[in-house]
C-alpha cells in the first residue's frame, strides 16, 4: 500500500512536470532545453514565466508532488 501512495504522487508530480515542459517549448526551444537541464531556470519557468488559467495547481503539484514522492521512497525503503 505504501509503494502506491509513492507512485501516486510521482505520476502527479511528472504529468505538472511534463505540462510546464511543452508550455517552455512551445514558447522555445531554447527555454524548454534549459528547463530540462538546469533545474534552476524550471523553477524560475514555472513561477514567473508559465502562463495558465490553473497555474498555481499545476506548479504546485509539479513541486509538491515530486518532493513528496521523494520523501516517501527515502524513508519507505
């Protein structure tokens, strides 16, 4: 039961961490390279820079998700 909570909030953080991605590559292809390589220019991406109508979910999720999924796999293994 507890490895699916972990998958549960790794698929959540990936699908709010996939849509940012197409967002920074239909606005670049430059942007959307340097989201996926420099992690920092992500974060600067998707609070100030990623425009959409459920913003604060989709950042939200892509960033608290992934944290939690990690948490869960460091201290579930």
């Amino acid at each position: 039961m507890s490895q699916l909570i972990g998958l549960i909030f790794s698929l959540i953080g990936a699908i709010c961490t996939i849509v940012i991605l197409i967002d920074a590559f239909k606005n670049s292809v430059l942007k959307g390279l340097i989201c996926i390589f420099c992690c920092f220019y992500y974060f600067w991406y998707a609070l100030f820079e990623f425009q959409h109508e459920n913003k604060f979910l989709i950042v939200l999720g892509s960033f608290f998700s992934s944290g939690v999924a990690g948490a869960w796999a460091f201290f579930n293994r």
